[in-house]
C-alpha cells in the first residue's frame, strides 16, 4: 500500500528503500546542477536554449563520445551513463533520449565511435523521413491548389 513520507533530500540520496521506479533518476532531472556532479561540458550543452532537439541531439551524440565510460552518481551504489545523464536532462525532446538510449546500448556493445556513427546515421534518418514527408505533403497541397481554382494561395511555417 502506498504512503507518503516525508524525509531528507540526503536520506532519499541514500536510501535502500523501494521507490517508485527511477524516482531518483526523475529526481536527478529536478534537481539538475544541486545533487548531481555532471560534467562541465554536459552541464554547457545543457543551458542550451537556442537550439532545437536535432541540433542538440547531434551534439549530444559527440558528448556521449567524448564522455563514454564515464559513470554519473546519482545516489547510493547507483550510476548511470553520461549518455543516458544527457537524456535525462532534456526528456520532452524526443530525438536527444531516443538518440542517447541508442548510443548508449550500442556503446555496451561496440566501440564509442562505431556507436556515435550508427546513432548519427539514424539521426540522418530520421530527418530524411521528416523532410521526405514534408516535400510529399507540400506537393499534395499544390496539386489542390491546382486543381481548384478559387485557392491560389498556400502558406508554409516550419
């Protein structure tokens, strides 16, 4: 049965309790830069505020290189990847963690850099697909453009 418990950040840190599951790695996103050492780098790429997820995730890929085999504490007798400390910090854009959970399952695997070239070339992929679809929905809508004659006017965001 559940219960809440109120208790000190450093007895959570330390604790061999049961959490709900990753509750300390969701705990080490919220409290980013405060509990965590991460490396400078890492803690760079993160204050990004310009860049989109396909950028960022490109960049991601040459930090997870550069910091493959580096282990990030985040509490009693548990670590993680720097790869997977990455994608922690950015969890809404997508293409970062689908980026560095590959990279860091090809990395236990395989070298970092054969790992950094088959996760830039899915990333290459993935914005093949997009654009791929984008190009067939834009020629989609000037073909009706074409076709009806009180329409002659398309707008396009991105």
């Amino acid at each position: 049965h559940d219960k809440m418990t109120f208790m000190l950040i450093d007895d959570f840190l330390e604790s061999d309790a049961q959490f709900v599951p990753m509750l300390k790695r969701a705990f080490h996103h919220a409290t980013f830069g405060c509990y965590i050492d991460l490396p400078k780098p890492i803690r760079e790429w993160e204050g990004d505020r310009v860049n989109g997820a396909a950028h960022l995730a490109r960049l991601a890929v040459s930090l997870a290189n550069s910091h493959q085999g580096t282990q990030i504490d985040i509490g009693k007798h548990d670590t993680i990847s720097a790869a997977l400390s990455i994608a922690m910090l950015r969890p809404s854009m997508v293409p970062i963690v689908n980026a560095m959970v590959k990279f860091d399952n090809h990395a236990r695997c395989e070298s970092a850099e054969a790992a950094r070239i088959s996760t830039l070339s899915s990333l290459d992929a993935a914005v093949k697909a997009s654009v791929d679809l984008a190009v067939r929905k834009v020629l989609k809508y000037i073909e009706k453009l074409m076709s009806d004659s009180s329409q002659r006017k398309i707008v396009l965001g991105t």
